[in-house]
C-alpha cells in the first residue's frame, strides 16, 4: 500500500510529462466491461433471498437509478461519433458508473452481515464473535497477499488498492473485545475491499515499473511535500474528489509549486465531480477553470501528468 501511494504521489507531484503507453491509455471499451460487470454484481444479488428485501428500500432503489444512469451516458458518449472526446467522455462515465455499483454492493453486504448479526441474539454473541473474527484473519491474510503483487498504475486498480489498504488499517486492532457491530463492519469493508481489488487485478493490465535510463545516476531527494498536499493527492488517487476539494478550501501552500500543484489538483477533483454529477453543474466546470488558470499563474511548470488525468481534463487545462 505504502509502496503504491508513494510511486503515485512521485508521479503526480512531480509532474512529470512523459506519456505512457498507448496500451495503457484508459480504454472506453474497458471501461465500460468493469462497469456492467460492477452491474451485473448488483443486479445478481436481487435472485439472493438473502439480499432481495433490501431492493425495496427506496434509498438503494435511488442510487441504482443513479448508477445505470451514469452507465447509459458512458454508452451514448461512445456512440457520439461526432464528438471527438466520445472516447474519454465514456470512459468517465464508464469509471464513475462502476464505483456507483461497486458502493452500492459494498452497502448491500453490510445490510446482510448486520441482519445476521442481529438474527444471532445475545444468546450466540460468542459464536458469532469467533467467526467474526476468524473470517477477518482470513480476510486480512487475502488482502496483503493482493496487496504485494505487482499493480499498474491505471486508476481503477488504484483505486481498488487504496480502499483495500484503508480497510486493512482498520482492521488492526481488532480483538475479542471489539464491539460486535465494529466488527461486522471491518468484515464487510474487508470483504468488498479484497473483491474490489482481485476484480481490479483481472481487469486491468498489469504493468512493471520502468527501467532507469542508461548510466542512470540517483537524484537528491526532493524537498518534503507539505502534509496537507500529500493528503489531498491520496485522496485524489484514491477518489474522494469531494474530499480533495474540501482538503484544499485554501491552496495557498509554503511555495509556488505547491500552491501550483494544490489548484492543479483542486481543479481535477472539481471536474471529475462535473462529470459525476452528469455534466449539470456549471458551476463545477466554472470553478475547474479557474483553478486551471491559477495553477498556471502559480508555477507555469506544472503540468498534468497523461497517466494521473483525465484526456478531457488535460484539454480544459490546455485552453487559454
């Protein structure tokens, strides 16, 4: 996890510009194969009589019309074969219809390991108790084991590491005497967390890191990032676009290209939440502009990275 955080904090505060290959390039196609198949999850879970009564409440009814809502933009985009950026709009569309599944199948799990909980009674706590914490062990041994394979840098795998590594930390500490609901939940984040991750690792090619140059010769290290820009850039890696946001309220770092580096990343995270909310909310895009143009004003230096952003984003960037 550390290793991974690290190689892509490198990669985006330093700005590099070096392309990755075509191969890595995100796919609309792929895209939009995790996508249906995060659906299919879901939807399967509606024939589980384990699962089928939690369909009926509203608020999962709503955020399934959300999903397969962001799913058919990603289709129409690709269809568009007018639009130049059909490609990189489905593959958005794609990225945020999959997350929206992959929640909502995280929400449906907890429902479940909660009704099995409470079904137990005071009277099987202990029984309970022994397999919680039995099938976290397990959970936690498959979660490192996925953690030191070789990962590639696209952002879905990222992703999906990231949100592995958070509900590995979480379950440190748990013992006999961790309240029986925490424990259900460390379960359920685990249990999501390890699937989201070996399905990452099954879609998405792995790459090895690149190969130093001939007659290559290490650098200094380079100065100590500020704390808050590390964790804004962990939460952009791992997603939390609204989080970026609200870590970053105030860009105004210790330095120019920290500051520079803070407006860059602002203003991703605000117009991948464009995107998410179906491209309806103006003011986003307005406020990605802006933060563009500051960040050129900051550092002109700084650039998005092609393998960290967006093709879209690194076109709205581009504009003067």
């Amino acid at each position: 996890m550390t290793r991974r955080l690290s190689s892509g904090l490198a990669t985006l505060l330093l700005a590099l510009a070096a392309p990755i290959p075509a191969t890595a390039q995100p796919s609309p196609g792929w895209s939009l194969a995790a996508a249906e198949g995060a659906a299919d999850a879901v939807e399967a879970m509606r024939d589980d009589p384990a699962f089928a009564p939690f369909f009926q409440d509203p608020a999962i009814t709503t955020r399934l019309r959300q999903a397969h809502a962001k799913l058919a933009l990603a289709k129409d985009s690709l269809a568009d074969t007018r639009n130049r950026y059909a490609g990189s709009q489905a593959h958005e569309f794609a990225v945020a219809a999959e997350r929206a599944f992959r929640e909502i199948e995280r929400e449906l799990w907890r429902r479940r390991r909660r009704v099995e909980t409470t079904a137990a009674g005071v009277v099987g706590n202990g029984a309970v108790r022994r397999q919680l914490l039995s099938d976290i062990a397990a959970l936690v041994g498959q979660g490192r084991e996925l953690l030191a394979r070789p990962g590639s840098s696209w952002p879905n795998e990222r992703q999906a590491r990231a949100e592995l590594g958070r509900a590995l930390e979480a379950a440190r500490g748990i013992g006999a005497a961790t309240p029986l609901e925490r424990l259900e939940t460390v379960r359920s984040e685990l249990t999501a967390a390890t699937l989201a991750a070996r399905y990452a690792y099954r879609t998405w090619p792995s790459q090895g890191p690149p190969l130093p140059p001939a007659h290559w010769v290490e650098t200094p290290p380079p100065a100590p990032v500020p704390a808050r820009l590390r964790q804004a850039v962990e939460r952009f890696l791992a997603g939390d676009y609204r989080g970026v946001v609200q870590l970053l309220v105030d860009p105004n770092l210790e330095n120019g290209r920290a500051t520079a580096l803070a407006y860059l990343l602002r203003g991703a995270a605000r117009y991948a939440l464009f995107v998410e909310s179906g491209e309806r909310e103006g003011e986003l895009l307005t406020a990605a502009q802006a933060d563009a143009h500051a960040c050129r004003r900051s550092d002109p230096s700084v650039q998005p990275v092609r393998d960290t952003f967006s093709p879209r984003y690194l076109a709205l960037f581009a504009e003067p």
